[in-house]
C-alpha cells in the first residue's frame, strides 16, 4: 500500500540518516504550509483575483495606448511573471520544523527535493516573543524567533537571507530573527509539538508567556466546537443540573467555585479561584449550558455564537476591556475563564454613593469613548449592543473596565431579530434590527445620564441632564442630548467627535 505524503517524507527523512520515524516526529516535528498564511491574509478581500486581472487589463491597455501593441505585451509578460515568481518562491519556504534537544533545523522535504539548513543550537537563542502583523483585514499572529548569529558563515546564513524578508529578518548582522506566521502551522497537533518543544528545550524566561498562550487558546479555538459536539454526540446525563455550590471544582481541579454572581440569557457567570502552580488567583467563570433535547440546528447556531464570542475576546486586547484567559469544556457545559475585576459597577457605585461630579462624570466618558472607538475601529467592525452602567466596572485607579461582551446573546439576536439590550439604553434602530456604532454612542449618552443623575433615562428618547439636575453645565447636557438623539441623524457620527466636545469642556471648566 502507497504511503500518505508526509508519513513517506518524514521516514525517507530518518532513514537517510540511519534511523526510524519515531515518536520524536509526532512530538518535535512541526509542519508548515505557506499557502494557508496567503488563504488567510486574503481571505478578507475575495475580489483578488478580479482586481488583479483588471490592473493587468489596465496595464496592457494604457502601455498599448503609449508605446504600441507590443509594449502593451510586454507589461502584461512582466506582470505575469512576476505573478510566476511570487508562485515559485514559495517552493523556497520550508515544509517542516525541527525541535531536538540541540536545536532548531529547518527543513525542505519534498519528493524531488531533500535539504536542512545548519543547526541553530538553544545558545544562540535570545529570547521568543509574539507580534502581530495586518495585512488587508486580517491580524496575523506570528512567533519570533530571536537569533544571535555572529561568527556563522554566510554560506549558513544563505537559506534564512532566501527567505527575507517573508520569514527572516536581520541575517546580514548579528542579531537576526526568524518570524513564523502561526497561520502557517499545518494543524493544531502542529501547534502542540511547537509549545512541547518550548516547554522541554527552553528555560522559561526565554519565552514570553504570550507565545504560550497564543498557542494554547488559539489551539482551543480550533478545536472547541469540535469537542463540544462530541461530548453531547455520547447522549449522557449532566452530572449536575443545577447553578454550581461552593467548592465546585471544574476542569480537573483547576478551578473552584465559590458563588454565583448573576445569570442572564444562555449565560450563568460565578466568581471562582483559579487553583494551579500554587496561583490562587481570582477569576471570573462564564457558564454556558446547551438543552439537552435541543435539535442539531439549535446547538451548532449556539456553539457556533459562543465560539464567535471567544475567538472576539481573544483579539479584544485593551486595557479598559476584560481579559479571556481560558475556555473550556465539561459537562455538557461551556466555560469562557475571564480575569476577575475587582470594584463596583457604575450602576452600583451610584447606587451606593449618589449621582458622580461632573468632573468625574467626564472622566468615565472619556474612557468609554476609548473602549468604544477601539470597538468600532475593528475590522470586522465590533458593535456592543449592550453599553450601559450594569457592564461597566470602575476597578482601582478609576480604570473603567468592560466586563460583559455577551456576543452570543447579540449574534441570536441578529438570527432571531430579537432586541438585545436594557431598554432604557436601546436606541430606535437598535428595537428595529438595525444597529450600528451609533447605536453605542446613544447607549454612552444614556449611561452618562444616569451617573450624572441617578435615574435611568426615558425609553427612546433625547436625554436632558438639566430636566433632573440643575447644577450640570449647559454644554454636558447637550452632550448627552446629542449623543441620545432618537434620529441618528442628528446623533454623533463617531466616538471622535464626541471625544472632542468632552475634551473640550474639561479643559474649559477644569483645565486639564
């Protein structure tokens, strides 16, 4: 029987040198695929192809128009071939990875080509770190390794200079880099053998920790409908039924529970302790259960929302939103593991102590319009859709945390066209199924009005400050009027302008 592809490579591989594909290849051999980086990166623009073909229509048209026919010829030969080229070079990027315990060796194994590069030893491995790159719409997560490669001969720099500046960096001097696009990994076992590796060959503080969890959640990511599907595909009874007691522990002990905070829509959210490498530390467990008679179309639009709502957290990486740092599966039930905030809510803190300063008041609104315009900067453009004071936590310093990103209730409800939301937040697009950043900025005005006042505002209408509290300035009350416009129209048209005005007003009433 003819062997798979990469089983043949990889004994053809070990048998040129004397020895047997073993488990060392399953564990350390990392395998690459440079045509899912470009999949990827092109993904997000699916006219490519079309675009290209008309600037090479337009290339040919405008060097005929010129300089003649053959002119016209000769640019759409020279496109072509440097399309060919840019085809071809991709045969230069390596096929597989190696991590031993003396190195790392690239490697090309194809089946009319057999060539490593020379061994980079552990020593001469500074640090890994992990950066993003964008490229059109989409954010590439890549794992930099950091070489110092002073006195290697140039004939050993050779293949990683070929490869500039795609997956190296630097070979010409003596601090060099090789980048490696985690798209590019062939598979999540892929990803496994690349963190084991770290884990057995590195000391720990060569690695930033982000290239660990990078590899870990975005492993889970992959994976996670998956494993769900095939927990509940075994038709077995939950073990528990019921919101979880104290001293629940889940994911083998590594979590305990200790109460719940409150519950809402497909979500039960508990704060827990985080019981691992003597950590203790506090966080936030979001507990999704799916019905266990649900039909096959309910569960996969539900996994699928919360998948959606994982894969976003994991990119939301900002300092006034909550962290993810883990997720999970158990019982027939979903985990999001998020860090754990410690203060009150601006609901809460006016409960508590009555309606903010203006000064105060200000303050927050600035950086809410920091953690909004970084929402709708995003590309896909994120909407909240639930902005109001009970998801806003002040934690130490008067840092505004975001603490509730419940996209799978707002992904139902884009399917379902069902409002989503406290009403006296939601403006009228939002009731008919028609949001938009605008309709954040509204929800900003409403919450703005209750720290000031310490009343929720009239359902879908303009806001006034001064109707409730008289000793506010004219230009806050026509801020929040403003930003709580029931005709978009007249509302802000961003978060920048907004910001302006707010800035605006602090330097004038309070000089900073």
């Amino acid at each position: 029987m003819e062997e798979a592809p990469k089983n043949f490579l990889a004994n053809r591989f070990f048998f040129s040198k004397g020895q047997r594909a073993s488990d060392e290849y399953d564990q350390y051999w990392i395998r690459y695929k440079p045509m899912r980086v470009l999949k990827k990166r092109f993904k997000t623009e699916p006219h490519t192809r079309t675009v290209a073909a008309l600037v090479l229509l337009a290339l040919v048209m405008l060097f005929s128009s010129l300089f003649g026919p053959l002119a016209g010829l000769a640019a759409a030969c020279a496109f072509l071939g440097g399309f060919l080229f840019f085809r071809l070079r991709l045969l230069l990027f390596p096929t597989h990875i190696a991590l031993t315990e003396d190195g790392i060796t690239f490697h090309w194994l194809r089946s009319w080509f057999n060539f490593q590069s020379c061994l980079l030893p552990w020593s001469s491995l500074s640090h890994v770190n992990l950066t993003t790159a964008k490229f059109f719409k989409h954010t590439e997560a890549r794992v930099e390794f950091n070489i110092v490669s002073v006195g290697m001969p140039f004939s050993q720099k050779l293949p990683f200079l070929l490869l500039t500046p795609a997956l190296a960096k630097g070979w010409l001097f003596d601090r060099s880099k090789i980048i490696l696009p985690l798209d590019g990994l062939a598979s999540s076992d892929d990803r496994k053998r690349l963190q084991f590796g770290f884990q057995r060959f590195l000391p720990t503080y060569r690695v930033d920790p982000k290239v660990s969890d990078e590899l870990q959640l975005s492993l889970k990511v992959e994976s996670y409908t998956d494993l769900w599907l095939g927990a509940l595909s075994m038709n077995r009874s939950r073990l528990r039924t019921d919101t979880l007691p104290t001293g629940t522990l889940v994911n083998h002990g590594r979590y305990e529970v200790l109460f719940p905070i409150g519950s809402g829509g497909q979500a039960v959210v508990y704060s827990a302790i985080q019981r691992e490498m003597s950590l203790d530390r506090p966080v936030v467990l979001k507990e999704f259960v799916l019905p266990s008679y649900a039909g096959v179309k309910v569960r996969k639009r539900v996994l699928a929302n919360i998948q959606s709502e994982s894969k976003i957290l994991q990119d939301l990486e900002h300092p006034n939103i909550v962290k993810l740092l883990d997720f999970f599966v158990e019982d027939e039930r979903a985990y999001l593991v998020l860090e754990q905030i410690k203060g009150l809510t601006l609901k809460q803190q006016v409960e508590q102590d009555g309606p903010f300063k203006e000064v105060d008041a200000l303050s927050f609104a600035l950086q809410m319009t920091a953690i909004l315009s970084f929402l709708h900067n995003r590309k896909p453009q994120v909407v909240h859709r639930d902005f109001t004071p009970d998801n806003l936590m002040v934690a130490h310093g008067d840092i505004l945390k975001l603490i509730d990103f419940n996209v799978a209730q707002h992904l139902e409800a884009m399917s379902t066209h069902t409002v989503v939301g406290k009403h006296s937040y939601i403006p009228p697009e939002q009731f008919r199924g028609e949001t938009a950043p605008q309709s954040d900025i509204y929800a900003m005005g409403a919450t703005l009005f209750f720290i000031l006042t310490g009343t929720d505002p009239e359902p879908i209408s303009v806001s006034r400050v001064k109707s409730v509290r008289g000793d506010v300035s004219d230009e806050i009350d026509a801020i929040v009027a403003k930003a709580t416009a029931t005709d978009s129209a007249y509302r802000y048209a961003n978060c920048e302008e907004i910001k302006r005005e707010l800035e605006a007003l602090r330097k004038q009433r309070y000089g900073h």
